[in-house]
C-alpha cells in the first residue's frame, strides 16, 4: 500500500516539485496540497495522510504553530522543510519540539550530491517515517526540567518553546504510564566515556535522555546526530539551556571532560585522539567520497575504541540506515559495550536494528529508559 502524503507549501512551484519527486515513487501517493498552515489542520483530520511535508514558514498559520495543533488532535509524522541559516535551525528545532518527526533543506541541492540521489534521499526519509503510525503524546514524558537561566543562559531565540514539561514525542503507541520504567541492576562494568549515535528521530531522542542526566555525571559524551553545519550550534545551544550537564559543539582540541557532551559538528567528523594521559577531540573537513555521513557515527566510534578500548559504553539510537554498525562492531571487539533502542520507542529502527542483527547489542531499550539505564550502569541512580 502506498504511503499517502500531504504537501505543505504556500509556494506552488515548491508543491509542485515535492510532489513530483515524491510520486516518482510507485510506494507513494501525494493525496493533496496544503497553502497555510490553517489548511494544512483541516486536511490533516479529514483525509488522514500517512506523512506530511510541511513548510516552516507561511501565511494564515506557520508551520510550527500548524505542527502543535496537527499533533495535538491527528497525530501524524510530519517532516519539516528548513532554509540552512541560524534562524532557520532554531525554527525547525521549535518544529521537532512540537512533534515533527525529521527535517530536511528546503534546497534539495543540500540534501545530497547530485539530484537523484536528493531525489532518493526524500523518498526514503517519507517511506520510513510514514510506516510509523503516531499516537497521541502526553505532558509530561518525564519529570526532569531545564537548567534555570539564571545557571545556564541561552538566546531567547534558542530556547525551547516547552520550558517545563516536554511533550512525548518518542510515537510510542502506548503511553508512558502504560509502559512503567523498568528495574535495572549495574553490570559491575568500569568505564570511560559514554558515546550517542544517531539519526532520523534523534534531536528529541538525544533530548529527552540528556535532560536526564545529573550535572555531576562522572564521564564525557559524545555526540553524532546526522544533521547540517548550519543546525548543529544552534542543537548544542538549546540542549546545553535544557540540560544539567555542560553541552557544547565540538571543537578541534577540545580536551574531554567529565559532565560534558561534545556534539560532532554538522558537515565534519569528530574522532578521539589520545595524547599523553589526555584525550582531545580531532575536529576535520572530510570530502572522501566512500563516507556518506558527515558526522558518521562509525567514524567516531572506530576511534572511541582505539583511544578507549574497552572502557566505552555505546548507544546506537533511532535513525535510518546502518550508520554505526561498523563502529560498534569495532567497539565491541575491545570490550565495549552497546546498547540499542527498541523499535518500539524508535521514529526510524533502521541503525539500532543494524547493530542489534548483527549480535552486537547487549541490550534493546525503550527510549524513556535509557537514561535511568545509564545512571544505573554507571553508579549514579
């Protein structure tokens, strides 16, 4: 059956390009268009698509305001259409924090090499996120709130627009009351660093595990979120105003500390190097054609288990694709541990479903569990 889509655009020639792209596909079906995101409500509860493309910006009612409402009372996976500036990054970041489930550029020349594989890119991403049918969130998720300004400023421009409670964005289809926290005991395991990858469905993920975290966790985190040069500052921004813990984008040198997390920087790739008895960050352009991520989680993982051996706990998140497989597999071969999230929890199981067939996962996890799970493991909970 062919996953129904509905266009958001106030521009008829960009409705008009998606939805040629888009049809392309025998396994998708553009069912309608919207102008405003007035309309794009309406037509989200009368034809009830299985995704929709919407615009951030437009008249009547923007695409934000359009994603709270659609969320609220037809909750469907949207995918976010952003310009690649500062201020489009923090108005798709408000998108994800009110329920969009993924993004891409509004130029499709940003999206990938070459047109077809753009083309291919958008097709994928809508084909994923439409076979997850979304329940209805509720407030709130979890009972951690953000740092109090007057700890940890941020632009207001940067802030999250749920300042106390977060919404359930994780399309479980039950609700968290109807799937109680587990009990977990800690493996005994000794460790070094803590490293996140992940993807489609990952900056509410990351989220809702680093807000989490106590300001005194006893290692670094590494960070690798798939996601664009311009996005990343303003990722670490609005993470490091919510969190307990210190969030920074990674910079080449930077030497790790306790309580930091250390995002890899959209566009580059972020490896360990160790010197001395020290460990720092190689922060680096990377233009060779056999990588297609940029950050690649493979890539930091490979060299989180040379500099760390087996002292790593590892966690592979939702996302499409198998990024991070090799990686852990690398990981795994010092010692290390991994850990995947549940298809349950997942908005893509695509790279916690990789590393999880190929017998590298110890444990599978639910994504409201995981951060009791690393306070536990780690002797913190």
């Amino acid at each position: 059956m062919a996953v129904k889509v509905l266009v958001v655009d106030d521009s008829s020639f960009f409705r008009r390009r998606v939805s040629e792209i888009l049809e392309k596909d025998a396994g998708i079906e553009v069912i309608d268009f919207a102008v405003n995101g007035q309309e794009a409500v309406e037509k989200a509860s009368k034809l009830r698509p299985d995704v929709i493309t919407m615009d951030v910006e437009m008249p009547v009612l923007d695409g934000i305001s359009a994603v709270k409402k659609i969320m609220q009372s037809n909750p469907t996976p949207i995918l976010m259409f952003s310009s690649l500036t500062r201020e489009g990054a923090s108005a798709t970041l408000d998108a994800l924090d009110a329920g969009a489930v993924d993004f891409l550029p509004k130029k499709f020349e940003d999206i990938a090499r070459n047109s077809e594989d753009a083309t291919r890119a958008l097709q994928s991403k809508v084909k994923e996120i439409g076979r997850k049918r979304v329940s209805r969130f509720t407030r709130p998720m979890t009972s951690s709130k953000p740092a109090t300004p007057a700890a940890k400023p941020a632009p207001s421009s940067l802030r999250s627009t749920s300042t106390v409670a977060q919404p359930d964005r994780s399309f479980q289809r039950a609700t968290p009351e109807a799937t109680p926290q587990r009990s977990f005991k800690a493996s005994g395991k000794s460790y070094k660093v803590v490293a996140i990858g992940t993807s489609t469905g990952g900056p509410v993920a990351l989220q809702t595990i680093l807000t989490q975290l106590p300001a005194n966790f006893p290692h670094p985190i590494l960070l690798i979120q798939h996601m664009p040069a311009a996005f990343t500052p303003a990722f670490a921004q609005r993470l490091n105003s919510l969190c307990k813990i210190k969030v920074k984008e990674a910079e080449q040198g930077d030497k790790l500390m306790p309580g930091v997390a250390y995002l890899a920087p959209g566009g580059k790739q972020m490896m360990v190097e160790s010197r001395g008895g020290s460990k720092s960050l190689k922060v680096f352009e990377d233009d060779s054609p056999r990588i297609t991520y940029k950050p690649c989680v493979d890539v930091t993982f490979a060299s989180t288990a040379k500099a760390y051996s087996g002292d790593v706990l590892a966690i592979v998140l939702t996302g499409m694709g198998a990024d991070g497989r090799d990686g852990s597999r690398m990981l795994k071969q010092v010692g290390a541990t991994i850990w995947a999230q549940d298809e349950k929890t997942c908005v893509v199981y695509g790279m916690p479903q990789a590393v999880t067939a190929a017998g590298l996962s110890s444990e599978s996890l639910a994504l409201q569990d995981v951060a009791l799970r690393i306070n536990k493991e780690l002797g913190i909970a």
